[in-house]
C-alpha cells in the first residue's frame, strides 16, 4: 500500500485543520491506521491509532480533546481533525499503516508499522 498525506498548511493559534491520509494499491479496510508528528530536533511522536474497522481509536493525551481521528473506508482515507491547535502542535505530520492489529505496546510506536507516507507540515502560529 502507498500513503498520501496531504492538507497541512499555516494556521493561528486556536485554528483548525483537516490532514487526509489516502491510501492507493490495497484497500485500506485491511490496515490499521496511525498518525505520527515530528517537530524539528524532536522524536517522532504517536498522535492517534484507528482500527481497521474504525472501531477502536486512540488519542494522545498531548492532543486528546482537540484532535480526533475518523476514517471513510469507501474513499480509502484517514483523517485527523485538529482543533484548538496550538504552536507546540507544529510538526510534520505523517499516516502509517500496519496490516496486522499492532500489540498494544506498539499502536502508538513508529516501530509498530510497516507502511509510511511522506509527511504534511502543519505549521501553527503563534
């Protein structure tokens, strides 16, 4: 499977923004699905975890209130609605996939999946 991310841009503080991960190449029912972000000089960081079905979700609780995950299987895509953002929130942010359902003590690790696209900026001003 090949991710697409795409939606990033430049918002103020307490703004909002939608990123889309679509997937091409398989179907994405089969995935479980993961937002990462990366801020310059930082680790990459788990925002939130979809199950295939859509299910089962996650949220970082850096980010939990705020951003809520979805996904819209007969589009192929993921999305993460970001609300309230803040400057910290800036990042290159990243989708991921993993066919199998990653252990619990992966879901939110990078090293928990197989399958990555590109990364979209969000950049937050303050």
């Amino acid at each position: 499977v090949q991710l697409q991310a795409s939606g990033g841009g430049l918002v103020q503080t307490g703004g909002s923004l939608r990123i889309s991960c679509v997937a091409s190449g398989d179907i994405l029912d089969y995935f479980h699905v993961a937002w990462f972000r990366q801020a310059p000089g930082k680790e990459r960081e788990g925002v939130s975890y979809i199950s295939s079905s859509g299910s089962t979700t996650y949220i970082a609780g850096s980010v939990k209130g705020r951003f809520t995950v979805s996904r819209d299987n007969a589009k192929n895509t993921v999305y993460l609605q970001m609300n309230t953002l803040k400057p910290e929130d800036t990042a290159v942010y990243f989708c991921a996939a993993k066919k199998s359902r990653p252990i619990l003590s992966v879901r939110m690790s990078p090293s928990g999946y197989d399958y990555w696209g590109q990364g979209t900026q969000v950049t937050v001003s303050s």
